[in-house]
C-alpha cells in the first residue's frame, strides 16, 4: 500500500494512493496526519477503507507534500554504499558516518530543489528512505524491522564545496531546499527483500546512478539497532540510508545539476521522485 | 527581560521571570499566543516588555518547572572548536570555516532537569556555551546586520559523549544521545544581555569551577555565525547557535573527569544566566 501525504484546494491532508488516485483517510480517520495514523497503529485500518472505497481526488489534481510532513528527525548514513566487485580495506568502515538533516533541507515531489547562489556544487544523492512506524530505543538488530513502517525516496542532496568547510559536512547537507523527499511512502510489506531493490538516477533522462541495494555496507537493521541506541526513534523518523555511486562528483569534470534540469530517481516498488532544478 | 518556557500545575506556557517572580503571559498577549516561539514569531517582545511592566508576578520562580526555553526549536546548529585559546592549548591551527553540527531538542534537558548518563558509555562530558536565539527568519544576512535577527541569549551544556562522537567521520552521534546536553533556564532579550562578544563563560560540576572563559576569545562571533549560517538554510525565530566551549572539559584532565550519576553541572554566562541539572 503507497501512503501519502497532500495538499487539495489548498487543504492538507493525506490517503492511499489507489488506481492513479487517492482515498483520502484524513475524511475517514480522527488522526490529523499521517505521522499520528502510523503513530496509532492504523496502517491496517486504512487497507481496509481503501479497499472499499474509489478514489476521491486525482493524483494530478494535488500538490504532494513530504510523506511525513513534520519528521522529528532525519538521520544519513554516508559512505553506506560499495561498488560491485569492491573489497573495502581492513574490511571496511567500523562505524557508519551519521549525520542529521533538518526537513527544511529537502523539497517535496514535484517541486524545484535549489541550486544555491553561492554554490554551483549541488550534487544528488538518490537513497533509500526508512520510515520509523513505532517509538523504539535499544532496538536489538534483530528486531529492527519491527520499528518500520514503510519506504520512501529521499534525494540526499549535497552542496558539496561547502561540505568540506569545516570539519562537519553539516553545511554542504542543510542547504534550503537541496534534496527531495517523496512522493509518497510504501508499506513495509510490499518489500520482501530489502537486499533486492534497484536505485536508478536520472538527470533529464540520462542515467546518473544504478546501483542495488546487496551493495549496501551498514544493513537497514543495523543501522535501526545503532541509532536507536543514542536516541529514541519516533513514528515519522526518517533514515536515509546511504547512495550507491554515480553523483555528480564523481564525473570529470563533475555534472553538477543545474537549473533547468530535472533529477528522477526510482525504486521499485516505491515509485519515482522527480524535482526539477530551479536557481535559489 | 527575562523569557522563560515552564509548567505548572500540569500546564505548559511561558512568562517572564523577574526579581520578585514569574508574570505568566500564555494567552495574554493580544495574539494570544501559547508558546515562546509564537511570541517570537509575531515578532511581539515590545508587547511582552510593556505587558509586564509594573504588574506583580504570579508565582515564585520555585513554583514552576522550566521547560526547553523554546520546547519546540525547529533547528538547533553547533559550533566545534572555537575558542582561540583552547585550539591553540590543543595545538590546532586556528579554522578559517566554522565546525558546525546539529542536535535535535530531545537532546538536551531543561533547567533543573535530569540528564541520562548515557547506558553504552563512560565517556560523558560537558560544554559550557553561550547560545544565540533567533528572532526573525534571517537569510543571507551580512554580519553588520546579523545581531538585529537575535531575539536573545541562552546557556547551553553541548553535553558530548565522547567515544560515540569519534564513531565514524561525523561528531552526530555523539552529540545527539538522549537527555545528554541542557539548554536554559531563560532566554535573556539581546537588549538587557549585553555584548554577545564579551560574556563570561563558566561551568561547575559539584560546585568544582572547571571551565571560564570569554566570548571575546570566539574564532566565529555570534554575529559571523548568524550570517554565516544564513548563507545555506533561512534561521527561523527559535532557533538557536550553541557558539563553542572554553578549555576545561572532562577530556582535558588526566585522567578526564567524565561526568557520574549523580553529578551536578552548572553553567553561567555572564548577562544571560545560570543553567543547571543533574546526571542522573
């Protein structure tokens, strides 16, 4: 099931994506966003209403908003991704590099992600998003999943000249509007194999980033397990889990994104995020 | 004046804090605004200021239980590493970038409140810092006009655990455990504060003084920081810059003096306040 949240004449609200619409749950259900129809256990109780209903507004009749519109935390891995083939010196990273984002740092499906005018350095980033269903602290590895709510796309979007300014990336990853989120969330049973998803970047359709998700060097249940160790994990908390490679910076010289342009980045069964590329 | 978040009786609100006690103003402004960062956000603290003008307080301040003064921060930004002294002790080169990181508001306990000593780790340590609190959405703001966009001064311990900061590339871990760090008791407006770059800073643990120092010896002022911060991300009114910690933190003694159970620590910034808590 894909969950969504949106805006329609100019209300907020949020549904199931059915049949190239949505059945709107927040006109079914007493929980006023999506975050708190997670929060309250309710994912079934909305398969079921959606089941027996039709589509109340069109997909192309909305302004799509962050799948959680109010996250209380974003948590990034860096550096999560090997390339095929790779063997990673002294077997690779202890640690996972952890850093967060606030939500003010990404863009919603369909609209402009930023290129700074102090920068001509943007670079995308397309993850994998986890979406934390349930409260959890000291999650066992083990369990981890069992805090999971769903998937979304995240466009971990990176400034990447002012990433190296200081000793934190903090700056090159908290540009206004520098990455994306969405479009929408899917459940965490329509995906049977979190090694088996494919993350394909476009820029104005030239393919940018293919790399599958086996490649991944801290699994999403470790990373659940670690974080959860430091901090309580809340419905609506979102990891974006690391990018295989292919960004722009990687290229000689770099293609950064450039205004005009538009990025896409899909993985099924999630769906594909685009935005386009607006001067800020 | 002196702007404080707190509960009492059950109720959450703000008011301010005087010599003789606190004047509550939840709802008693024309807006009616229910929390300090809508205060902040209606740009209101004239209103606030004549308010309690002559008027007698409610409560005494011991009635009250202080909260986050801004509970509900959108963001909070830290600066590393930025007190010339204390870099060059270290034997570091002077930084022509700031270190900057972020912590969400979970991260950090009111005054009086209770710290977690940390359950994976002895390495607990504090940060006595002067800390900026943002009163209108400032970006792109040069320094001569940044301290204009300061609401007013806090006190913050950047309370860090010091192995889980050195776990992977970026300090976030470290710097994000739950109940770690203390923000408060009170906002105090940048009118009645002073000068941000000349203000003492001092903290205490068991009434043993283990860090002073001054915010004239700051590589970054509060005034670059704001502009500087402005240059990637809009500062939104409650926000607030944690501005870096003077020598004599716990990892500075040998053997260092990490933080216990049961422990106190007190920080003052001159002008501002006197923050404290317990470990417990």
């Amino acid at each position: 099931m894909k969950l969504i949240s949106y805006r329609h004449q100019g209300r907020e609200a949020y549904g199931v994506v059915k049949d190239g619409g949505i059945v709107d749950m927040s006109a079914r259900m007493d929980h006023p966003s999506l975050k708190q129809a997670i929060a309250g256990l309710s994912i079934n109780e909305m398969e079921k209403l959606a089941a027996a209903a039709d589509p109340d507004v069109s997909l192309d009749a909305i302004e799509y908003m962050f799948p959680i519109t109010t996250p209380e935390k974003i948590f990034c891995i860096g550096r999560n991704y090997r390339a095929y083939h790779e063997v990673l010196e002294d077997g690779g990273p202890k640690w996972p590099s952890i850093f967060p984002r606030f939500a003010s740092g990404f863009a919603p499906h369909g609209e402009a992600i930023l290129r700074p005018s102090v920068s001509e350095q943007l670079d995308y980033e397309g993850e994998i998003g986890v979406i934390i269903g349930k409260p959890g602290r000291h999650i066992p590895e083990e369990n981890a999943l069992d805090y999971v709510a769903g998937y979304t796309i995240i466009n971990e979007g990176s400034v990447r000249d002012w990433q190296t300014k200081g000793t934190q990336n903090c700056p090159g990853k908290n540009f206004h509007r520098s990455g994306g989120i969405g479009p929408w969330m899917v459940t965490r049973d329509e995906i049977a194999d979190l090694d088996a998803l494919q993350i394909k970047t476009s820029v104005d359709g030239d393919s940018r980033q293919d790399g599958g998700s086996d490649m991944m060097i801290f699994k999403i249940p470790f990373v659940i397990s670690h974080i959860s160790q430091f901090t309580w994990l809340e419905p609506g908390d979102m990891i974006a889990t690391g990018s295989p490679g292919g960004s722009a910076i990687e290229s000689d010289p770099p293609k950064w994104l450039k205004p005009g342009e538009s990025i896409s980045i899909n993985i099924e069964p999630i769906g594909t995020l685009t935005n386009p590329i607006a001067a800020e | 004046m002196k702007l404080a978040s707190f509960s009492i009786g059950g109720l959450k609100g703000f008011g301010a804090i005087t010599d003789n006690g606190v004047i509550g103003l939840t709802g008693r402004l024309s807006g009616r605004q229910q929390t300090l960062r809508e205060v902040l956000e209606a740009d209101v603290l004239d209103e606030a200021r004549t308010a309690i003008e002559g008027v007698e307080p409610d409560y005494p301040v011991d009635k009250v239980e202080f909260l986050l003064p801004i509970p509900n921060p959108e963001k909070i930004y830290c600066v590393g590493q930025n007190y010339r002294e204390h870099i060059l002790e270290m034997g570091y080169e002077i930084p022509t970038s700031p270190s900057i990181f972020s912590r969400y508001a979970r991260t950090f306990v009111p005054h009086n409140g209770t710290m977690d000593m940390p359950s994976h780790s002895e390495h607990f340590d504090y940060e006595a810092e002067m800390t900026v609190v943002i009163g209108r959405p400032a970006r792109h703001v040069s320094e001569a006009d940044a301290l204009k966009y300061v609401a007013g001064y806090t006190v913050a311990n950047d309370g860090s655990v010091r192995d889980w900061q050195a776990r992977g590339p970026q300090v976030a871990p470290g710097k994000n455990w739950e109940n770690s760090g203390m923000l408060g008791p009170w906002i105090t407006t940048a009118d009645e504060a002073g000068d941000p770059a000349n203000m003492s800073v001092k903290s205490w643990v068991n009434g043993e003084q283990r860090q002073e120092g001054n915010t004239s010896d700051l590589v970054f002022s509060a005034a670059f920081l704001v502009s500087y911060l402005s240059t990637f991300i809009t500062l939104m009114p409650g926000d607030m810059i944690t501005t870096g910690s003077p020598a004599g933190v716990a990892v500075g003694f040998n053997p260092p003096k990490w933080l216990k159970p049961g422990d106190k620590v007190e920080v003052e910034i001159g002008g501002v306040g006197r923050l404290s808590a317990k470990v417990g």
